[in-house]
C-alpha cells in the first residue's frame, strides 16, 4: 500500500502526544523525521517515538529530499511562515488550526500553492472525522426536518501565563484555539456561508488573550450560536434543531481515540431523553483519519479533505467577529 514519507516540524506536546503516535497507525503516513531547534531535543523525541531521523534545526528537515510531506504545529504566528518555507522545498503542508493568524495573511498561501504546485491545508481533524460526515448527513436526510437553528459550546480551563495559548501576541486566545471549531462545523454542516455576525468577548486583563466570547452567525435560514471559553468548566456540545428534531454531538471536537463516539437523534421533543435515537460510531482515532486521508488525497491525486480556500473562508469569519466584538454591530465576512 502507498505511504507518505512525512517529517515533523518541532515537537510541539500536540504532535508528541496526539499527531504523531496516531499517523504512524495510519494506512498511507510513514513519520520518518522530526525536527527541533536542538538536536538533543528532536532526538530524544525521535527515540521516544521510533522515528528514523532526527534534525537540529527546521531547514535540515526542509532540505531532506525523501521527506514528502511537513506537519506543521508551530505557534500560531509561526503557521504561515513555515508553511511557505515548507511549500518551497516542495513539501505538501498539513498545518495545525488556524491556519494563519487573519484571513490576508491566509491568503498569502495561494499564490504559494500555486506556484510550488504543493497540496497546503488545515489540520482541522473535525472535518474527516466520521461522526461529523454522520452529521452531516443526517440534517441533508431530513433527520430534524428544516434546519433552524445551530446551537454550539466549547470550553476549558487554562489560566498559565507561560502557556503559548495564553499569549496573545503569537495569536494565543480562545477565538483562534477552540471559537473556531463551531464556526467550521457549522459551515460544513450547511454547507453554506454566514451572511453577518456579531460577538461579544471579555478578556484577560492580565495576558490580553479572550478568554470567553459569545457569537451569533446568520447562515441563510439558519441562525448560529456558539459560546467559548479558555476559563470554564470543560465542556463541549454542538446541537442542529429543525423543524421536526434535533441533532446532537456527545464530543464533538475532542473525539476520543479509545471508545465509540456518539450522536443523538431526537425526532420527538423528547425531554427526558426516551426516545432519542443513539447512533455509535465505531472507535477511531481523528488524527488518523485525517492524516490517511490527506496523505490519500495526494498519493492518488484527488481532492483533499479541506480545500486551503475553505479555510480563508472561515478565517473570514473569525476575523469578522473579532471586528464585531470591537465595533458593536454586525460584521460581515
């Protein structure tokens, strides 16, 4: 079976801890190196994870000719700029969420992809995870009839100035780290682009980041909703109402590796939950899946998962709440 050679850019805990271990499992990615700005550091986690080669700075990895493909999960400032780096070694880029800091900087990727002729994208996992394609379809089935509304929550408590998440001026905050996954779900899922949005965010007096924001989209038809924030219980949920039911999404972003995931199916008004359909989904781990099915994509020349103007697209709303959080009014994207 065709597999991709891949190498890593840093050893982000990310990638150390999740991405990694999960592509080695996949059917079409082969992680052959793995780069840190010291070499002590990349072998270390080149050992701890059975990778061949080990590099002591981000251009030795760019410059090895049998690499094929960059996982970038750099700092979010850093997204960009090494993915044009990477671009132009002539290495096809899966770039951790978000994808650049604006939706201009963003931009700036077409004219790289298309002049090196490589594949770029998210690493928005969500987007290939089957509970999501489940979804999906079942509101294009009919299973809540008109879809009316999209209701979305996601939060977790992290309050470490140290931590890079907490630094707003390498793109740290809650809009760009978790706010942006009910945007691209609920894009996905209707498959069409909000129209206007308007947010409300608060933030951390003492490290500048948004730490709690309250968003509003208006999808043709479809009003959605979501809440976020980096200093709450952690919690996530993302419902679809209709017309006649209701979806809901037990885990919808942090899907677990080792057990089923679940979505619910509510054709009644059920309140006390007697007649809501589960569905299970079997047991897989998102990060392989999308590894497999990038790495796919470009072994046999088809469309990748998520197209890099997909992602502007949703940088585009991103931008526009934060506009929106600023000016007090609606905000187009």
């Amino acid at each position: 079976m065709a597999t991709l050679s891949w190498g890593i850019l840093s050893t982000a805990n990310i990638g150390l801890a999740k991405v990694i271990p999960a592509m080695q499992k996949g059917k079409h990615c082969r992680i052959d190196a793995i780069a840190s700005r010291d070499i002590a550091t990349a072998r270390k986690a080149a050992d701890r994870l059975g990778v061949v080669r080990a590099y002591g700075s981000y251009e030795e990895l760019l410059a090895d000719p049998d690499i094929d493909a960059i996982y970038n999960p750099l700092p979010n400032h850093l997204h960009v700029p090494w993915t044009v780096k990477a671009a132009e070694a002539g290495k096809h880029v899966l770039c951790e969420k978000p994808i650049a800091m604006t939706a201009e900087e963003a931009e700036t990727l077409i004219a790289v992809r298309d002049r090196t002729g490589v594949r770029i994208q998210e690493a928005f996992m969500v987007r290939t995870h089957p509970q999501w394609l489940k979804v999906r379809d079942l509101v294009a089935g009919g299973a809540v009839g008109e879809l009316r509304a999209i209701q979305g929550f996601f939060s977790y408590f992290n309050d470490d100035p140290a931590n890079i998440r907490n630094m707003a001026d390498i793109g740290g905050g809650g809009m760009l780290d978790i706010g942006c996954y009910p945007v691209t779900t609920a894009r996905f899922v209707t498959g069409a682009e909000p129209t206007r949005v308007t947010a409300m965010i608060d933030r951390d007096p003492s490290t500048g980041i948004d730490r709690l924001g309250s968003a509003l989209m208006d999808f043709p038809g479809v009003q959605a909703s979501f809440v976020y924030s980096t200093q709450a219980l952690p919690h996530q949920r993302m419902r679809f109402v209709g017309t006649s039911g209701m979806v809901e999404v037990e885990i919808p972003f942090n899907a677990p590796p080792d057990r089923p995931c679940r979505v619910t199916v509510d054709r009644v008004g059920s309140v006390f939950g007697e007649e809501v359909e589960t569905i299970e989904l079997s047991t897989v781990d998102q990060y392989t899946v999308a590894g497999d099915a990038f790495s796919r994509a470009i072994l046999e020349d088809t469309p990748q998962p998520v197209p890099l103007e997909d992602s502007i697209l949703n940088m585009r709303v991103l931008d526009a709440l934060f506009r929106s959080a600023e000016s007090g009014v609606w905000e187009k994207p």
